[in-house]
C-alpha cells in the first residue's frame, strides 16, 4: 500500500504542469518561502483542527444526553487535543 501510495505521489509530481525552462530566458519564478508565508494562513489544517474540535465540543457540552456515560471523558480529551495543538502553533513562531 505504502509503495502505491509513493508511485501515485510521484506521478502526480512528474504529471503536473509546470513551464518549460526556455534556453534564452529565465526559468519560472518560484515563490520564496517568505512569501509563501506571508499570502497564506500557516499551518490551515491544524487551525481548522482547532475549529472542528471546538464545535464537537460545543455540541458534547449542549447534548441531551451522555453518551453512555463516555461525555465526561471526551470532552477532557477534546480539551487536551485543543490544547496540545495551540502549543504546536506557538512553536511555529
């Protein structure tokens, strides 16, 4: 599976359409990392991690029931998670 999975990224980064190197010009500008951070959020997946756990709680936090007696325990384990990933974020800094 590991091995498909590797052959299928390497398709898709050979496959993908970037411009041609031409022998009287320069090559395609690649954006500096600087500037990579500067026009996008960094790290959108682990901010949009933060958001789904905060709305799973809220809807454990409001729910008519317990959930089999498993609501306590999730909650305590959606705040670590919540927790564990702002830490992360600060260390990005």
């Amino acid at each position: 599976m590991l091995i498909q999975l590797a052959a299928a990224g390497l398709f898709l980064v050979n496959a993908s359409p970037l411009p041609a190197r031409t022998l009287n010009g320069p090559g395609p500008v690649h954006p500096t990392a600087a500037t990579v951070r500067a026009n996008h959020e960094p790290h959108p997946a682990i901010r949009a991690a933060i958001r789904s756990l905060e709305a799973a709680k809220r809807d454990l936090q409001h729910a008519a029931h317990d959930f089999g007696g498993h609501r306590a325990a999730a909650l305590a384990a959606v705040d670590a998670a919540i927790s564990q990933l702002r830490i992360a974020l600060q260390y990005d800094k």
